[in-house]
C-alpha cells in the first residue's frame, strides 16, 4: 500500500493553490458504466487504486446525480493512511464535495447525518436559498462557486482551496468530469482499463459539449494487474 500511495502521491503546491484528479474505470469499448453503475467494471485492483486515491485527497469532488445513482456515503478513515494523513495535516477521512445547482439531495441521507468531516455542497451565489438554507441546517459546509444558480466548473478549484482543500479528486459522474475538462481545470486522470466490452449505449467516461481545441495529456505511468491497465496522464 505504501508503495501504491508513493507513486500516486500529488505533486507539491504553490500556497493557495488546488491540483484536481479524476479516476475513472472504463470498458474497453469506452463505456463508463454497466446498467447505470460503474461498480461491474471494476475489481480487487481496481479497488485497491481507489482506496489510495482517496485515502491521499483532501476532498472527493462527486457529482450530485452520481451521489443519488451510486449511493455515496461518507468517507472513512483507514488505519493505513493515518500517520501519512495526519503528516501532511489532513482529516482522518477525505471530506465529500458534492457538486449541485440544484442542490437536489437527501439531506437525511448518511452522507449529510453521519459524516467523519462536514460533507461539503458545492453550488452557485445564485442557487436557491431555501435549499442552501435546508443544506446548511442538515451539517453541510456550504461553497459557493460561480455567479449564476449553476456552478462553474472552472472555479470549483479555487473555491475549495480556499478552504485548505488542495488535493482533490473527482470520481465524476461523466458529466462533471466533461466540463472540468472543458474548462481546462482538469490536471490529472487516471483512468483503469477494465478487460470488459460492455456494448450498447452506456456513456464514456466524459460527457460535455466538445472542446474548441483538444488538449494533450502526458502519460505519467501504467500498471497491470489480472488484466486491468491502471494509467496516469498529466496535462502537458
């Protein structure tokens, strides 16, 4: 684990600043999900990833329609991350931003009543201030990020940061991933090739008008286990 937590260790931060990372499993015929959920594509490896990959964010930047679809619940705190956690002066356990206009959520839900650390509600200055109201009295940390009622992807980043949350990482949905890319806010992606074909019409793992040019990503590193290609790419 520790090795696996080295080699996906983030890069150090100018003061202020906020470096946001994707992971995401895909079929090899590029979908992103299996009747709605990304859980059959994936496996023990696969897992093992994800648990460093949140165990070393600060936050996990989600989705509201991936909150309801795949039913997150609060991170937890792991025995084998706490000494470097507590190092690097982090939360026992990774706090959920949940990214929402709308702020359409079940505030009864575990995520909202039995949080280790304050899930945080992501919206914009414009959003309904009944909702914003209802979120806060169920415990949630309020952030607002862009003007309007919808949020802009390009200053969820910053707003987090803002909060000493620097070391991010977004687990999608497709949607939210797509306009962090669009919006150039993406840094990193790893994505794990699962040795599936899925067919039918399931989604990629980016869904988001088209970029006006398209933006290179370097490969940072790959490993192999039972079949599964764990890739990292960087933004050049």
């Amino acid at each position: 684990m520790d090795e696996l937590a080295d080699a996906y260790a983030y890069p150090r931060l100018d003061a202020g600043a906020g470096w946001l990372r994707a992971n995401m499993v895909s079929s090899l015929d590029g979908a992103a999900h299996h009747e709605g959920r990304s859980q059959p594509l994936s496996g023990d490896a696969d897992m093992r990833i994800f648990g460093v990959l949140r165990g070393l964010a600060d936050a996990v930047v989600v989705g509201a329609e991936t909150v309801r679809k795949e039913g997150y619940r609060p991170a937890r705190a792991r025995e084998a991350f706490a000494a470097r956690r507590a190092a690097a002066g982090q939360a026992p356990a990774p706090v959920i931003a949940v990214v929402t206009a709308s702020l359409d959520l079940d505030f009864a839900q575990p995520l909202f009543t039995e949080p280790l650390v304050p899930t945080v509600v992501v919206t914009g200055a414009g959003a309904d201030e009944d909702r914003v109201r209802t979120a806060r009295k169920a415990g949630a940390e309020v952030v607002f990020a862009g003007e309007g009622a919808a949020v802009d992807p390009s200053r969820v980043v910053g707003a987090l940061a803002g909060r000493g949350l620097t070391r991010l990482l977004t687990e999608g949905g497709p949607r939210l991933l797509g306009q962090f890319a669009g919006s150039g806010a993406l840094d990193e992606l790893c994505l794990s090739l699962a040795p599936l074909v899925v067919a039918g019409d399931a989604s990629r793992i980016m869904n988001a008008p088209v970029t006006t040019v398209p933006e290179t990503f370097e490969l940072a590193s790959v490993l192999e286990e039972a079949g599964f290609l764990f890739t990292r790419y960087r933004r050049s």
